[in-house]
C-alpha cells in the first residue's frame, strides 16, 4: 500500500492494545532517523538522528526530526534505543535530551560512548543502560531483544520489540558481510528464530535495495588502500565519516603496513577514534600515531592524514583545505582519498571540493576511479534473504529515498509478502498494528527543524528562500523621503545593491519612475490615503519590474519609505 503524495488525516485516538508506529524521519531521505512506538499509553523512541543540509540550504548546520509530535508527551517515552553511533541515529539525540535529560538511552557500549562525548559538549549527563546482542529487556510496555547486525561501524544491534499488539523487528542499518573486520556477523540464526517466533511488522533498511547482489566485504578495501599508499609519493589524506571505525581501521593497518605514521585530523575524528581504542574497538599499533602539531617533524612520504569531510561539509576538515583556509596547505604530489560513497543530494558538493583539490594538484582517490570504499547497507540480494528468513506478515521499509522505498518494497513481495501488507510512505505517516494487521492511519506534521547556529527551530522555510534569493540574485534597498502635505518626494529614491553585476548607475533610468509612481499615489489622497506600507509596496512593484525586465533578476528588494514636513525640512 503505498500513501506517496497522499493527503491523509490525522490518526484516530490510538485504542487499548494498538501499537502505533510513527516514523518522525528517515523515510524519503537518508538520514535523521527516527521512529516512534506508542502502546498503552506509553512512547518508545528508536534513534534519533541528524540529516545533513544541502545546497539549497544555506546557513543550516544540521536538520532534526520533528518533535513536535512528542514534545507535550516526554514523560510517557519509556526508553530510547540507539541502533548505533552513526550521526544519521544518534546526532539528534541532545537536542531532544535538552527537553527532558533523564530520557533512558539503550545502545550498545560503543554507541554509548559515542553518545556522552557528544553530549558532554552540550553539558547533558545521560542515564544510559548498556545492552549487548541476546539480551532481553522490559522497557514498560514493550519488550526488547537486541541482536547483532554487521554495519560499517562496531556494536550495531537491531531489536525485536513484543507487544500485546504484535512483535516488531527493526534492523536499524545493517548488511550481511561474510568477512567483517571484526568477525561479528548479522546473527541470522537470531533472525530465524525470531522468524519462526513471528514478525508481524518487519522495518528494514532501505538504502541499497536498489542494488542488486550483495554488498562487497570491508576487507576489500584493505588491499586497495596498500596499493594507493604504496604509490603515493607524497602526503596522504583520507576522508571518511568520524565515526567509521571499520574504515579507521584499514588506513591504519595500510599505512602501518607502507610505513607511514597517521595522523587524526577534526575534533569529531580525534574523539571518536580516542574512544573507540580505549574501548578496544580500534587496533593501533604503537607507535603509528602522531600529534597534528608534530606533523612538520616528518617527511611528506611518510604522514597520512585521517580526516573529515568526505561528504563536501562546508565546515570539515577536508572542504577547509581544499578552499585553503586550514592550517594544513594541500601540494602538489599529495594524495586524497575519498574513502566513502556519495550520500543523496551531496554530488555537487563533492565534485566541488574534488575539482578544487586537484587545482591544487592533489591526486584524488575516489569511489569513481578505484575501489576504495563498500557500502554499510544490504543490498537486495541480502534483504531477499531476510524476508525469506523472517516470513514477516507486514513491512514497512525504513531508511532511504522514495525510490529505496519502493524498491525494497518490491522486493518483499517478490518474496510472498501481500502488496496490500506493504505500507510505503514518508516520515509523518502513521500505521498501526493489531492482531497481526498492520495498516496506515493517517499522518502527523514532520517538518523539517534547523538548526543554525545556536538556534534550533527558529529558521523557516521563509527564511531559507530569502538566503537562496539573497545568494543566488542579490539584494537591492531603496529608501526614499516624502512629504505628504506638499505630496512630493523630497529626498530620494537613493537605491543601493548588492550581489549584482552592474553598477549602481544602472538605476538611474528607473529612479525617475519611483518618483512618479509615490506621487501620483500620494495625489489621490484623500480618496485613497495610503499607508507607508501600501507606498513600499509600490515602490517593490515598481523597481521589481524594471529589475525583472532590464536586469532579468529577481532580487531581494527592500524599500524604505521615510515621512517628513515641510516644517521638519525647515
């Protein structure tokens, strides 16, 4: 059942023994992951991440889900289960914390840390309830059994959720490598006794279901890495996501292997890589690693630096060296190596920041040109194998665009799932679950919620459009003085822009008009006594036009129009 584009009304009030599912982000985009389970009165949370903005965004840091739909209900949340410390499932976690910070976190040890040294910074002491792969445990109404699923970092878990109106299983992000790093397969022996058990309601991720076979194994990349170090000649940088510990792991091993020393670039990178090695997660060998500020100790062939900004984030270490405001300066003969794929929506940023890299004469390494990255997502081959497993009654596909969505849903039923049992929609929809059937409900508002700055929720869409219009085709201010006894403009209209090619001279063949169009409306007093915003009005329509038409823009305009006497001239 698919409810894409549909208008549908809010859910009725949830009856006795319902379980109610409401996605709050994740569905339709890649990223700011978050899932609501209501029962009985009470709210369980399933992570809570961030989406990263795109260009169409400007000023935005990171975009929430939206709370609003739990905000005056905080006290009824049981529990919040993080899937793992990827920022897509836990970056949002403190802004939702600073409303009520006694929420239980549940995660694995390693998600865990990743979460307090986030939240540290923002001064929030969580209550957290480490949980590891077959444990069981009652969070109020809702029973909890987390398994063990293989993902591009450490301790990621899914969990199985009994309720009096079914059993939920929800696979956070997961895929089925053969080979991890850290021999932890998905547990698919769990998988099918959870199966033979019962999922009435399957939630499986969604963003490689358009790939067909199964996703390569991380070890792949080692041998790729050694190859790329072993020619390089020069300083070696690679970018990756801060928390990608699998792949940490293999520049490490490469570069110990071509005898380079590395070294970790970013604060996000030092503190989730110091975490993860004092937790065991991450295998150092001693003496690989050195401090930033030593790094001119060292010949270029012999450093490799661990860095942020693979995805073209303005503010990561990786943009600011391409745009040469770091304190590290890319030369020619360095080696940049994108060690990630392309997160929808982030091409045009990467291409940028690679173009930019190789006008400075780097050689780029990227998932075009070599093999340096494998995806963290099952592909459909692996989720065919899962629904195969599970023999779930109902799925509701999680985690990814419209088209991932759609996909995976085919996939379930080519494997004997009723279409009618498959339920697409994006983040708001609402399905609930009884007695083996599950079915959409109606919707909830799911806005977007920015963040810029120290603000959270404060910028609108309104705001958005005003910076696109402002960077994309300038701003032009008129202020202008009349006088409403004499009826005639006395100063003005002095017109200033900015963001536009031309010369301010431009518009002296419009300013005469303005002139003409503020009298002539000031003449028709008193039949029609115009206020001063009815006048910028004018103003705004008058210079708008000739702007659209002359300079083929559409700028932001902002008119000021000042009154004065004669007496005050005097």
């Amino acid at each position: 059942m698919s409810v894409f584009e549909a208008d549908l009304p809010l859910p009725p009030k949830l009856k006795k023994d319902t379980l109610r599912v409401v996605p709050l982000g994740g569905l339709g985009e890649v990223g700011r992951n978050m899932t609501v389970y209501e029962i009985n009165g009470k709210l369980l949370i399933v992570d809570c991440g961030v989406l990263f903005p795109e260009e169409s965004q400007p000023g935005v840091d990171l975009i929430l889900p939206d709370f609003s739909y739990i905000m005056d209900r905080l006290d009824d949340v049981v529990a919040m289960i993080l899937t793992h410390g990827h920022e897509d499932h836990i970056g949002a976690v403190p802004y939702l914390l600073r409303k009520r910070p006694d929420i239980p976190l549940v995660g694995s040890k390693l998600t865990l840390a990743l979460v307090e040294a986030k939240l540290k910074e923002h001064r929030i002491t969580p209550y957290v309830f480490a949980v590891a792969e077959n444990q069981v445990e009652r969070f109020g109404p809702f029973e909890c059994e987390f398994v063990a699923v293989n993902h591009s970092i450490p301790d990621a878990l899914a969990v199985f959720i009994r309720t009096a109106a079914g059993n939920v299983l929800h696979t956070g992000d997961f895929k089925m490598d053969q080979l991890p790093l850290d021999n932890r397969l998905t547990d698919l022996r769990h998988f099918a006794r959870l199966g033979e058990e019962g999922v009435d309601l399957f939630l499986p991720d969604s963003t490689n279901a358009e790939v067909p076979g199964f996703t390569p194994t991380e070890k792949h990349i080692g041998p790729v890495l050694s190859n790329v170090f072993r020619d390089a000649t020069g300083r070696i940088v690679v970018a990756s996501f801060s928390s990608h510990v699998h792949r940490v792991q293999q520049v490490l091993d490469a570069a110990a292997e071509r005898g380079r020393k590395v070294v970790f670039v970013g604060r996000s990178m030092v503190r989730n890589m110091t975490i993860a090695e004092k937790m065991g997660y991450l295998k150092v060998p001693e003496g690989l690693l050195v401090d930033l500020k030593d790094v001119e100790d060292y010949p270029p062939n012999q450093i490799v630096m661990m860095c942020t900004g693979s995805q073209g984030e303005p503010m990561a270490a990786l943009s600011r060296m391409a745009n040469g405001d770091h304190k590290i300066q890319v030369e020619p003969g360095d080696t940049i190596v994108l060690a990630s794929s392309l997160i929808p929506g982030n091409e045009t940023s990467v291409y940028r920041i690679i173009n930019a890299l190789m006008k400075l004469g780097a050689h780029v390494v990227h998932k075009g040109n070599a093999k340096v990255h494998v995806s963290g997502h099952a592909a459909a081959g692996e989720l065919i194998y899962c629904y195969n497993i599970l023999k779930p009654k109902n799925v509701m596909p999680v985690h990814g665009e419209v088209r991932h969505l759609i996909a995976n849903g085919d996939l379930a039923k080519e494997t004997g799932v009723p279409e009618r049992n498959v339920l697409l929609g994006e983040s708001g929809v609402v399905v609930d679950l009884k007695d083996g059937v599950a079915r959409v409900v109606g919707e909830v508002p799911c806005e977007y919620l920015y963040v810029d700055g120290r603000s959270v929720g404060e910028v609108t869409e309104s705001d958005l459009k005003d910076r696109r219009v402002l960077g994309e085709e300038g701003f032009v201010s008129i202020v202008t003085v009349i006088d409403r006894k004499t009826k005639r403009v006395v100063t003005g209209p002095d017109i200033h822009a900015r963001g536009i090619a031309e010369d301010d001279s431009v518009f002296d063949e419009i300013t005469p008009k303005i002139t003409t169009a503020l009298e002539d409306a000031l003449h028709r007093a008193p039949e029609k006594v115009h206020t001063v915003q009815q006048l910028q009005q004018i103003v705004r329509r008058t210079i708008g036009a000739w702007i659209s038409r002359r300079l083929r823009r559409k700028p932001m305009i902002v008119p000021v129009v000042i009154e004065t006497s004669t007496e005050d001239a005097k």
